[in-house]
C-alpha cells in the first residue's frame, strides 16, 4: 500500500493548517455557541474525530504505548460500570441520550490520546500553528478589558450579579464562568507562544488575563489569578523546581476566598431558598445513589448531566427535585451545575474508582511529559492546567465542559511542540512501517 503524507509545506492544509484551524475553532467557540446551539458539540466532534485517529494509528502501526493502554483500560472500566447500571435498572431510556453522556464523561481523555498520536507522526510546524490565534486572542483580550472597564463604570448590560459591590463581568455570555474559560484559552497560548519563541515575553497580555480574572470576581477567577501568578513568579522569574512552600500559601488564600461561597452552595444552601441549593442536593444525591445502588451506580444520563437534564430524569421525580426552583422540568437551569455527584450518583462506587484514577492518570501522564521537556513554560502550563481542573471540578461540572477539551488540546501538544527531535524520529519509524504494507 502506498501512503502519501503530507508535511508542512504539503498540499491543502497539511498537519499545521489543520492544527491551527481547530486551534482557531476553539478559540471562538463559546461566540459560536452565544448564536447557534449546535456549536456546543464542536468539542465532542473534535474529540472523536481524534480518538478515530489515534484508533487508526495504533492498528496501522500494531502497538500501543503503556500510558495510553492505561488511559484505555480506565476509559473502557468506567465506561462499563455506568452502562451496568443501565442495562440493569433502565432509568435513562434514550439510547442516543446514554451515548452523548458517555462521550461528554471521555472526552477529554480520548482528545489526549488522539492529539498525542498526531503530533507524534506528522511533522508540525507549531509556530505556525498558533500564530493567527496568538494574534487575534490579544485581540480578543484587549476587547474584553475594554468591555470589562466599561462595565465597572456603567451598567452596560454584561454582569451577571453583583459581588463585593462590584459588577462581575460576564461580557455577552450572561455567565462570567464562561469569560474565565476563554481567558484561561488564550493563557495557554501566550504561554505556547513564549515556550516557542524566548524573545515574546507576552508579559502585557498576560497582565491584562490576569486583570480580566480579577474583574470575574468569582471565587474560581480569583483563586486561579492567584494560583497563576504564583507559579509565574516561582517556576519563571525565581526558576525553582520546588514550590510546595508558595503553594501552601495559595491553598490558603483559596480557603479564605473560597470558603464562603463552599458554606452558601454546599452547607447552608441559598439564603432565599435555605436547605435546597443544587449543588447540595445533588452532593447528597449522588451519596445516596452511591449507597443505594453499590458497587454500581444509576447509569449514564441518569443524574447531574446535561442527558439528564435534556431527558429529565425520574430519578429527579422520586428526590423531590422537580418542586426544587431550577430544577423542575420547565426550568432546568441547575441541573447540570454539579460534578462529584453526578460521578457518585451515575458511576457508583467501581465507576468512580476508574474515573478518578483517569482523571488523576490523564493530569499525570501531560504533567510528566512537560517536565521531561524542561520548559518552564510547558511545565507553568500542565499545572495550572491541572490545577485548573480539580478546583473547577468541585463547583461545577467542569472535566465535561468544552473548556477542558480546548485547554487539553493546547496541553497537549506543547510537549510536541518543544521536543521536534523526538518527534521526527517517531515520523521515520512510522514510514518504515508504512513501507513495509
């Protein structure tokens, strides 16, 4: 069989343009998503459209690596668990339903697999790859600081509530979550961009990101502003290695920060509607699923997913959720607005087990890969992403939020981006096995 591939400099796109395409997609995403609802499953289809190469790649090649077999393993473990608990109990009756929740619970894990296997065996030229989308995101954060300005001085319609009696920015998404996701995109790739290039300090843009958290005035911004710039200050300008003294200290402040907004959603409730805040509900839900259905849980699409929501579950019915304002089937607003719980509730405790140890497994592997690089800024990048992911995952559903994949895509291929020697002798061992066919 013969095989022609295509390079840098190849016909159409070629390996770079396709990487900067989507890298471009990501970037204006949630605008997308503000004007036509379908958009919000750009991210699924880029996860799959990946994982059906990583797929390809490792039958034409007829070996897989131990990091992905692992990642493999806990995905096909997970996967299993849930669907035990629809096939045996039946809640969630909607196949397409159960399918769509599977991929939003694997996305991001099969994203890294994908990623990985198209960095390692097509040439990129990754200054290429982000350099329309390094520039159009400091255009996007100078637009937003301008907006973010203006709506501290005047109501212009972009805040969401007030906080501290300030206005909390949320641009025109009507949620300020979203304006942090979009902020913490273009990080990663100022970051990219100075891992690539020694001589783009970016120190401006990165200021005005930081300033742009800030003015979220949510407890993730701040506590993600102050995480970033302590891991700036340490792995950057100090160049240490260890920081477990600075990140004590950030754990505190996102105690203090954090703290009250952990006693209103988690312990008292809402003081308009004390005992009944969705987060709890579904925390102690998701508990008593765990209990109730042990070792399986309820199954896919069954409690705290956006399926759920979509197919309102009757498990909603039977925990008194549907009297609860934002939860009921007319008004569905809080019923994805969990995490831990859906795992707990839909997973049971096997499901949770594996899922914990892929999350865990997935920051782990992009972790080590960037410190094999030795680029601060690679290694600055895994673990703000990291951190990113386990404190947004205890006040919303973030490891299923389109997010995770975008900021998972540019994690992922930064190592690649750094280390071109390991990856063209990935290339010639691939053509040596192309050849062969």
């Amino acid at each position: 069989m013969r095989t022609r591939r295509q390079g840098v400099t190849g016909a159409g796109l070629g390996p770079s343009g396709a990487l900067c395409v989507i890298v471009l997609i990501f970037l204006f995403q949630t605008l997308l998503e503000n004007y036509f609802y379908k958009a919000s499953y750009i991210d699924e289809a880029i996860a799959a459209l990946f994982f059906g190469y990583f797929v390809l790649e490792v039958l034409v090649s007829a070996e897989i690596r131990a990091e992905d077999l692992f990642l493999c393993f806990l995905m096909l473990m997970m996967t299993l668990a849930g669907l035990y608990g629809n096939i045996h109990l039946g809640i969630q009756k909607s196949t397409s339903a159960i399918i769509i929740d599977i991929v939003s619970h694997v996305k991001f894990v099969a994203l890294i697999l994908g990623v990985s296997a198209f960095c390692r065996v097509n040439r990129v030229d990754y200054r290429s790859v982000i350099k329309l989308p390094v520039l159009l995101g400091k255009v996007y954060l100078l637009v937003l600081l301008f907006f973010a300005m203006l709506n501290l001085l005047k109501d212009i319609g972009m805040h969401a509530e007030y906080r501290y009696g300030i206005r909390v920015f949320s641009f025109i998404f009507g949620t300020p979550g979203i304006v942090t996701n979009l902020v913490l995109f273009i990080i990663m790739l100022l970051l990219m961009e100075r891992a690539l290039d020694p001589s783009k300090k970016n120190l401006f843009f990165l200021a005005i990101a930081e300033l742009l958290l800030i003015l979220v005035i949510k407890s993730r911004s701040l506590i993600l502003a102050a995480f970033f710039l302590m891991l700036y200050e340490s792995l950057v300008i100090e160049k240490k290695k260890s920081m477990v003294t600075r990140a004590g200290l950030i754990g505190i402040v996102a105690v203090i920060i954090g703290f009250p907004q952990f006693l209103k959603y988690f312990v008292n409730g809402e003081k308009a509607n004390l005992g009944t805040a969705p987060r709890l509900l579904f925390l102690q839900g998701g508990i008593q699923l765990l209990k109730q259905y042990f070792p399986f849980g309820s199954g896919f699409g069954t409690f705290g997913s956006s399926t759920a929501a979509t197919h309102y579950s009757d498990l909603y019915y039977m925990m008194g959720f549907d009297k609860v304002a934002g939860m009921s089937p007319e008004n569905p607003v809080y019923l994805n607005d969990t995490f831990w719980g859906m795992i707990f509730g839909q997973l049971g405790f096997l499901g949770t087990v594996f899922y914990a140890l892929m999350l865990g497994g997935a920051l782990w592997i992009l972790y080590q890969r960037a410190r094999k690089t030795s680029n601060r800024y690679i290694r600055l990048a895994a673990l703000f992403y990291a951190a990113n992911a386990l404190m947004s995952s205890i006040q919303s559903n973030y490891p299923g939020n389109n997010s995770m994949v975008m900021l998972t895509f540019l994690v992922t291929m930064m190592p690649y981006a750094a280390a071109p020697a390991e990856q063209e002798k990935s290339v010639a061992i691939r053509r040596e096995i192309l050849n062969g066919y």
